[in-house]
C-alpha cells in the first residue's frame, strides 16, 4: 500500500473510532444488571406475568440465542409466521395497557447502523434533548408509537448491543427490539417477533485489493470480525471455510473498526448493514453473494402477544406505503431494486 493509501486509511478508520466512542458516550447503552432472577415487576415499575418457559433462576434467558444449529430446519420451524392482528374492536391487552399507562414506548434500538437506526452528527440535540437517532428502524418505531400512544415522539429509545437484544426483551428493559433483528428457529423460542418487515442475507465486507472473495475457501488463513451472538457468528461455528482466527465484537460497527484499523481480514454481518458501511468507507466492498435469508422481525417478550399483535397491524397498514417512503429515503441509494416491496405476511393457523 501507499504511503498515500496508508495514510487515507488511518484517516478514516480514525473518524470511525471517534465516532463510535462519540455515540457510545452520548447515548445510553443497556447492559446486564447481573442478579437473580427477574421477579414479578419490571424495571419500569410494573408488574408482569411469566412469560412460558422463563421463569426466574437459571436458564430463565436461554442462552444468548447463538448457536450454531440456529438456522438449521428454517423451513420446518415456519419462523416467520407470527399471530395475526388485533382487530379494529379488540380490546387493549395487558401489555399494550402497561405502555399507555406509561406514556412512552420503550424501544430497544441500534445507533452506528448507517441508515437503519444512527445518530444525526448533523443535527446534534442539546443536553438532555432527543438523542437525534433516524433511520429505517427508526421510522418503524415511530409508526408503532403513533399508532399506540398517537405521537411518534412518544418514545425512550435505549441502545442495545447485539447480544443484549433478547436479554433486555426477557429482563423487561424494552418493550421492542427493532434492531435490524433476525427472526430465527432458536430465537422464536425465547422471544416472539412480529412478521418480517424485511429481508437480507450474510455477506463477506472487504477492502478493495483484498484476495478475499466471499464466504469461500478464500478466507483460509485469514482474521474475520462478525459480531456477538449474530447469524454471521453461526454460520462461522459450522463452516469456518479455513479461517484462521474468529474475533466477535459487540456490535457489526466495531468489526467495521477493526477492518479499516487492519486488525482484520474481512467482516461477516447482514447485507443491508454492510452495504451502509460500504456507503461511508470508499476502501471497503461487499464481495460474493449473499450466503443466508435473514429475515428482519420487530421481536418482543413471549408473554406480550396482544403488542405482537398491535404491531402486525401497525405492519399491515405501514406495508400500505409507509414502509415504500421510508425505503426510498434511507435506503435506495444503498439497496437499489427495481421496485422495493416489503416482504408479505405470513400468520399462524389459529
């Protein structure tokens, strides 16, 4: 490499460092509280039932919802069939009342995913203002939150790193994850999901030059980053296609660090996300296809079935052209396609 090339590189990888820290710093991140079990009352303050098969003690959370067997039978386990919605007369449940009385939707969100859910450098609140996040699943949480509570500002937005997405659902610290989050055979056991609001697959990020040319044998020797408790990390533990070293990370934007500081050969992560990251670093590429289906849920805790269903409703009128909009603004620059179409639904026998 150039001393030219080595130089704009350091450059960039500098800017990602500061603004990752600047992020982590501003925003609050949930982390795990330790402790027992989680009780009869949330950390909001309000009282809950069980949710089937996470009683308090041990193995109340299952696991981190890795695995490698995580994907495996994904058409046999119908992952992606959710209840049906609530209908125009039905009654408030238990959990949709929990976030009324409350006057907020708690939503449990990503911030360094470039034009998914980010931080607005441009637009920074004052102190103790809105933290400034937008993006792709930001504009959904906002739809769910007008549509509960009448205002899409009704929102406590609290960042959560990947491997916390289903603790802090199962802890109660969130009432929604919407975190670019896939709906998996593991996973939908020990959280609910909506029904698919989009889909991606895994795919290989590497800088431009590099021989690495996918999730291939082209990875023999080399360091990959993927992040925590991913799919990526899952597909690695069954195939690691001769890879020399796996290095997780918290979240897909520290293995984006990692590869512009050189630290790494290449990055697994989503495609959607990764194509973002290609976006904002010009010496970095997507090479190969995409290697999975990921399918992106709004996940939420077992027990609360009447806000899976509130939600699917909320999913069924944004599919309607809130979701074309909200495409078009954030993301057609980045996932170009012909003619955009949210997934369809697909609901249990009931």
């Amino acid at each position: 490499m150039s001393r030219v090339g080595a130089t704009a590189r350091s450059a960039v990888a500098a800017l990602a460092v500061a603004l990752a820290v600047a992020t982590a710093v501003l925003v609050p991140v949930l982390v795990d509280g330790g402790g027992g079990g989680r009780g009869d009352r949330d950390r909001l303050g309000h009282s809950v039932p069980a949710a089937p098969g996470q009683e308090a003690g041990a193995g109340a959370r299952g696991g981190s919802g890795s695995g490698a067997g995580e994907q495996e039978a994904d058409d046999d386990c119908q992952k992606e069939e959710s209840l049906r919605p609530a209908g125009p007369k039905a009654p408030d449940g238990p959990a949709v009342q929990r976030i009324k009385k409350r006057g907020k939707l708690v939503a449990g969100v990503d911030q360094n995913s470039y034009r998914w859910a980010y931080r607005d450098t441009d637009n920074l609140p004052p102190p103790g203002g809105e933290l400034g996040l937008k993006g792709f699943d930001i504009d959904l949480v906002r739809a769910i939150a007008k549509d509960i509570l009448g205002s899409p500002d009704a929102v406590i937005y609290r960042t959560i790193p990947t491997e916390r997405r289903m603790p802090a659902l199962q802890d109660r610290d969130v009432d929604v994850v919407v975190r670019t989050m896939t709906i998996t055979c593991d996973r939908i056991k020990q959280v609910a999901f909506s029904t698919t609001y989009f889909k991606a697959g895994q795919q290989v990020l590497a800088p431009k030059g590099s021989k690495v040319t996918g999730f291939d044998d082209s990875l023999r020797g080399r360091k990959v980053c993927t992040a925590k408790s991913s799919t990526g990390k899952d597909e690695l533990d069954k195939n690691r296609h001769g890879v020399r070293e796996v290095v997780t990370a918290a979240s897909q934007l520290d293995c984006l660090v990692k590869l512009q500081l050189g630290e790494v050969d290449a990055v697994i992560t989503d495609s959607a996300l990764a194509a973002g990251q290609a976006a904002q670093d010009p010496t970095v590429h997507l090479v190969g296809g995409t290697f999975t289906r990921e399918p992106y849920g709004v996940a939420m805790n077992l027990a609360d079935t009447d806000l899976v269903r509130r939600v699917n409703k909320v999913l069924e009128d944004y599919r309607k052209g809130g979701w074309q909009l909200s495409y078009r603004k954030w993301l057609a620059d980045y996932l170009p396609a012909d003619n955009p179409r949210p997934p369809p639904a697909m609901y249990k026998k009931e």
